[in-house]
C-alpha cells in the first residue's frame, strides 16, 4: 500500500490460509512493519481465502481464492504479496498480486535461517499462488454498535 491522503492509513490485519485437504484454516495476524512471514504448515494445496484490513476503527474484509502448493518436507517461498485497496466508496475493491521478487525471497532466506539455524542450507522452492492475480470486493465487516435502539425490530 503507497502513499495516501486518507484519514486513517489502511493495513493488513490478518489473513487467512485454508488447507484444501484437510480443511484446517491458518490465520496469519500481521502486527508489526516485519515483511516477512514464516508459518510452518504441512504440505498439501492451499488457498488465500480471506483478507482483513482495518482504516483507523473501521474493518473491512475481502474474500479470494487463490491457490498454491506446498510441499511436503522442503522450505517454500511463496512470492511476495501485495495488496492495493481503492479509496474508500461503495463498491471498492482489494487487488492482491504475487511476484517472485529475487531481493524479497533472499531477504527471506536470511530471515528464516537467522530463526531457524538447523534450516541452514536446506534448499528452497518458490511456488507463486495461482492466480497471481485477483481482485475481491471488500465488505464491512464492524459489528453492529450495541445500543438498545438500535435494536427496535427485535421488540
């Protein structure tokens, strides 16, 4: 996300990855400026199903489906991802994209071995999510506010 003249600067907050075997969801909380993220999971197919992002107290969520697969015991990049949000209107998207960026998946490598030294000169493969390309209406996800007018219908 670049540079904007908003009120609140949009962010990632989460999101969700789905394994399509065994039905067991992943949920990666993106909490600090940290670029990288390493989340040890078995291999099988997955997909991107959800993402979360929050403009100052507002949340908003889009769905996706984008695949990839990991194998079973090898390391695997899966490119770097980048999110690009329209301005705030009705009927906004999310675009997410994923390249294979040589300086990103390096960085990467050094990340996980500084972590991890017993992964030291394991072989990485890069598999980028399918497709590298996708766009996703985003859909306010605030909870309602919790007055009793509110809710009048229930009376």
């Amino acid at each position: 996300m670049g540079k904007t003249s908003r009120s609140y600067e949009p962010r990632v907050r989460f999101f969700e990855l789905m394994n399509l075997q065994t039905n067991e969801r992943f949920s990666v909380d993106v909490g600090s400026e940290d670029k990288v993220f390493m989340l040890p999971v078995p291999g099988g197919e997955y997909e991107l199903t959800r993402v979360q992002i929050g403009e100052g107290p507002f949340l908003s969520m889009a769905d996706y489906a984008t695949r990839f697969d990991v194998a079973g015991e090898q390391l695997t990049y899966v490119g770097t991802w980048r999110f690009g949000i329209d301005t705030p209107r009705y009927d906004r998207m999310m675009v997410f994209s994923a390249v294979h960026d040589l300086e990103d998946q390096a960085q990467a490598q050094e990340a996980l071995f500084a972590r991890y030294p017993a992964l030291n000169g394991q072989a990485m493969g890069t598999v980028l999510p399918s497709p590298t390309e996708a766009d996703a209406r985003l859909y306010e996800v605030m909870p309602y506010p919790r007055y009793q007018s509110y809710f009048r219908r229930h009376f």
